[in-house]
C-alpha cells in the first residue's frame, strides 16, 4: 500500500494517534460514567474495587493501560524534540509502578488521562503543521525498540529489544489499551 496511497505513513500515523485519542476519551467517559450513575464517593470505591472475577479493579487496568500509552507519548515527544537525535530511542514496557496513585484515586486517574490526551493532541497537530507530510512520516517510521521481559523468574529477567517503528508502537498500545478497559 506504501506505494499506492500518497503520504501512506503520514496517515496511518495520524490514524493511530486518532484511536488513542479516541480511547483517552473513553476511559474519561468511564470516570463521568460511574460518577453519574453512582455518585462521586460510590464510584471511587466501585474504581478501586477488586472485581472478583478479573482478581483486578477498574483503577488498575486503567492505570496498566495508562502507563503503555504515556511510554509512546513520551517516545513521540522526545522524537519531535529530538531529544534522541544521535540514539535509538527504547520504550520499556515492564518498567513500571504498580499501586500508582491514580490506581486507587479517580481523581488523579482523570489529570493523568487528561495530560496525556493533552500531549497527543499536540502531537496530531505536530503531524498536520501545514500540511507538512514529512514530520508525521518521520514520526511513523523512526526506528526504536521495544523492550520486554521475556522471563517471568525475577532472579534471570530476559529483557529483549525488538525492533519496532512509532506507528507500530501507537497501534499497540490502542489495541492494549482496548484489551484492559472494554
């Protein structure tokens, strides 16, 4: 398709930044949900509650999925920034704060999801600047890494960067984050 459809890369960038904008805003409507049906102190309790199902609670899916899409953001930023000119740049998925505030307060929940939402924004207008389809192509197809554990034993972390590119990175952690708040 790269060679049929102009400005391939720039588009399909912006079509992921879109999801993810899209799925920012449902996690913000979750909150105003479960706030409108329950109440502002019945919903941060229902929030935080384990579900017994899942061992897991609203809050800390949220939270989970949050701190993948804030890695790519951070990523995105640094990129346009070029604040990695001269290094590739890696995202460290397993690298993360589990019991976070915003796992258990909807309130911070909310201000990080809108920062980040916030910075997303930015960064689709970063990608349509005059209709400059460079900047959004660039963005699309940098070269980074992915870097997981490949282990499950603490004591031996096999932490593995994989080759990726940003828009591969953004359609990730849209499909991550629908996996944890659908």
């Amino acid at each position: 398709p790269t060679s049929i459809v102009p400005n391939y890369h720039g588009r399909m960038f912006s079509s992921v930044l879109r999801a993810n904008q899209g799925i920012l805003k449902q996690k913000i409507g979750l909150i105003e949900a479960l706030i409108a049906k329950h109440g502002p102190e019945k919903a941060k309790d229902i929030y935080k509650r384990n579900c017994p199902i899942a061992k897991a609670s609203i809050g800390q899916h949220v939270r989970h999925s949050m701190d993948h899409q804030e890695r790519v953001v951070t990523a995105s930023l640094q990129l346009v920034q070029n604040q990695n000119a001269d290094d590739t740049l890696s995202i460290h998925y397993d690298l993360r704060k589990r019991g976070g505030t915003d796992e258990h307060d909807m309130d911070q929940a909310n201000q990080r999801i809108q920062r980040v939402l916030q910075q997303v924004e930015e960064l689709q207008s970063y990608s349509s600047i005059s209709n400059d389809t460079t900047i959004s192509t660039n963005l699309a197809t940098t070269p980074l890494h992915a870097t997981f554990f490949l282990s499950g034993n603490p004591e031996a972390p096999d932490e593995q960067a994989l080759p990726t590119t940003l828009a591969r990175e953004w359609g990730f952690v849209a499909h991550h984050a629908i996996h944890h708040v659908r």
